[in-house]
C-alpha cells in the first residue's frame, strides 16, 4: 500500500474503534480508490497522479470516516435479546414448586444462559463456515460415541454424561446444521457426493434409534435444501433421493417392535387416551385465570416437557397466554431478521435455528394440549435441563452474532 493511500485510510480510521469496522471499511475505500484510479491511468494520467486524484474524489475523510462509522457499526437485536431474557427467566416458574434445590440450580442455569446468549453474539460466526469440515467430524464422532459407548442410560436410552452436561442426538443435531448450512452455500454441488454426506449424516440419526431428533433433522434439512441458492436440478434430485431414501427405510428397515411403536405415535387417538394426556388434560381444566396454590394428586415431574402445564396449572392461564405471546414475537422477530440477512451462510444458519426452536415450541405446547401424540419433546428456555437451554442459548447467541455483522457483509 503506497503512503498516500496509507495516510488516507488512518485519518478516515480514527473514530473507528471495532477492528471488524475497520477491516470492512479498509477494503471498501480500497476497492474504490483501485476502480478510480484505473480509470484515470487508463485516461493518460500517470500512476502516482491518478491516485492522488482517486483519494481527492473520495472526499474529506474526517466526514468519510463518520459515514462509516454509522453505516457499518455492529449492530445489537435489543427486541430479540429483551423477548429471549423474558422467556428464560420465565423458565424458572416451573421449579417454584418442585422439590430438593431445583430452583438453585435453575437460577444457576438461567445466568449462564443469558451469559452464553452475551458471550456468543461477541463470536464471529464466520469462522465456523471456515471450520465447517471440522464440525462434521466432531458431530459423526459424538453422535457414534452416544450410539455404541453411552456412559449414562435413561429412560432406556444412552446419554454420554460430559462435565455434568448430558449429549443426546438433539444435543448433537445443531452441529450438523450448522455444517449443511455452510454446505449449501454453493450454488454448484455434485450431486451424488452429497447425498452420500446426507446418507452418512441420516444413518447416524437411524443407529440413534430416536424417532425425534431423526423427523427434526429432515424437516431442517429440508427446509435449508429448499431455501438455499442451490440449482433448481440439484434441489429436485436430492429431495427426490431424500423422500426414496425415508420411504424405503420406514418400509423395509423396521423390525416388528419399531412398527408398532411408529403406529402408536401415529395413531392419535389412541395416544391421546393414555395416563399422561388425561392426567395434564385434567391439570390444565383445574387451572383457572390466576392458577392453584394446592399440589395436585399424583404430582409428577411436571418441570421438565410438561413445564408449559406447570405454569398454568400454579400460576394461571393469564401467566401462560402471557408466556405464548413472549413465545411468538421471539419466533416472529427470528423470521424477521432471516429475512433480512445478507450473507448467504448467515441466512442459512438462521433459518435452521428457526426451524428447530419452531419445531420445538410448537410441538411441545400442542402436545400440552393434547392436540398431538405425546413424545419426549423439551419446551425451549422454559423445560428444566442445563443441556438444552445451554445449546438453544447459544443458538439464539449465533443469531444475534449474525445480526451483529449483517451491515457489514453486501451478500454475494
């Protein structure tokens, strides 16, 4: 960089503290002053005299640099975080009433996912796409270490139990989003090389034995596939293979057991008559506006899936519509801000931790209210567990880093 030039960037650069600002500023006036000047030399003007020129073109640079500073400054989603902080802290009511020292630890939980959400929004989530590779490997290796050497079983299924944290294939599935998401960025992609990736990834989800985390990752999947700005003829052939692939596999994979237990998921009015749908129906009916003080009969753990059902039941249907309506701007703001990201990497990250928190929520809250068949699906912040809202906080924490930075990348 000649000195002129040099001269020229630190005087523009002095009211620019962020070191991203300045990077992003310092190509954008070097692209500039380059077309300028190669315009100029092409003109008959000599080389040193074309970018004295350029630089003059560009104007006063205490004035240039105040532009910058305004155009480019990072940028803090105060709704989105606002909306989050509520839900999070509304994930407390659920242990009030339990027993032992839940509510000590839930409070515990709380700050450090508020500190995580903070701590991440600093992180600049482009690094990840440069890593994507490395967060593939390390998914494949936690998901196979979860399938064939578990440390921990509950409820009949593996866990590995890592520094008090327990990783399941939901825990996992994140990881592999954020690998597609990086993925799907080219708009050229060999077709069949990816669907192997996506059978590898798929197989893994199958081995897990979880009908849950599997039926997420494909909606996710898809949703990304169908978004993205890959060719039209690339999208019909891998949603062809994927729709062959899950229909051979519930077809002609499931033992007799597996085909059964699919039936029973399905079969919604069976399910909607066993113990649990009629004991949080009942609960729901004996709520009221402003909720019970009295413990209900045959008191469950209702603070981790059922935790939508705890909050009604003790604190009343005005709290819980309070907490649905929390629920929905936080969705609502989230499919604002995919829609208004540039990068494409962004955009896709975004989407996909869109499409689980609504899967998510939605599920859970309708499974509350026995308007689906009840499986073991945790609500977002509010169910009780410092794994899940751990990872879900530092997917909120990813949204707002690419909200941060989303005037600071033009999109390609």
């Amino acid at each position: 960089m000649s000195y002129l030039k040099e001269h020229f960037f630190s005087e523009v650069l002095q009211n620019i503290m962020s070191k991203e600002v300045r990077e992003a500023v310092c190509k954008e006036l070097d692209q500039h002053i380059n077309s300028t000047k190669q315009s100029l030399t092409e003109k008959g003007l000599k080389e040193i005299e074309a970018e004295k020129l350029a630089i003059k073109q560009m104007g006063d640079a205490s004035e240039l640099g105040i532009k910058f500073k305004n155009l480019y400054r990072p940028l803090f989603d105060w709704k989105l975080f606002g909306v989050f902080f509520v839900i999070i802290v509304m994930g407390i009511l659920p242990v009030i009433h339990a027993p032992g020292d839940f509510l000590t630890k839930r409070i515990i939980i709380t700050v450090l996912g508020i500190a995580t959400v903070i701590g991440i929004t600093l992180f600049d989530y482009r690094i990840l796409y440069k890593w994507k590779w490395l967060v593939f490997l390390v998914a494949c290796i936690l998901m196979l270490w979860v399938i064939f050497l578990p440390n921990v079983t509950i409820n009949g299924r593996g866990y590995l139990l890592i520094g008090g944290v327990l990783i399941n294939a939901l825990t996992v599935m994140p990881l592999f989003i954020l690998f597609w998401a990086s993925y799907f960025v080219k708009k050229t992609i060999n077709n069949i090389y990816t669907f192997l990736l996506f059978l590898l990834t798929i197989s893994l989800f199958i081995l897990n034995m979880d009908f849950v985390p599997l039926v997420l990752f494909c909606i996710v999947w898809s949703v990304l596939l169908i978004i993205s700005n890959t060719k039209t003829k690339s999208k019909i052939f891998l949603m062809l293979t994927f729709l062959l692939s899950m229909f051979l596999y519930f077809t002609m994979s499931f033992n007799t057991y597996e085909l059964e237990r699919f039936k029973t998921i399905l079969d919604f009015q069976r399910n909607g008559d066993t113990y649990i749908t009629t004991y949080l129906r009942d609960l729901l009916a004996n709520a009221g506006w402003f909720g019970n003080s009295r413990m209900p009969e045959n008191f469950m753990e209702l603070h981790t899936d059922m935790a939508f059902v705890n909050i009604t039941y003790f604190f009343g249907w005005v709290v819980s519509v309070f907490l649905l309506l929390c629920i929905i701007v936080l969705l609502v703001r989230l499919s604002f801000i995919t829609l208004n990201i540039k990068d494409e990497f962004g955009k896709l990250l975004v989407a996909g931790i869109v499409t689980i928190l609504i899967s998510q929520f939605v599920y859970n809250i309708l499974m509350m209210l026995g308007l689906v068949p009840y499986i073991s699906m945790s609500l977002p912040f509010i169910s009780y567990g410092f794994g899940p809202t751990v990872i879900n906080s530092i997917l909120i924490g990813l949204v707002l880093s690419i909200y941060r930075r989303k005037n600071l990348i033009k999109g390609k």
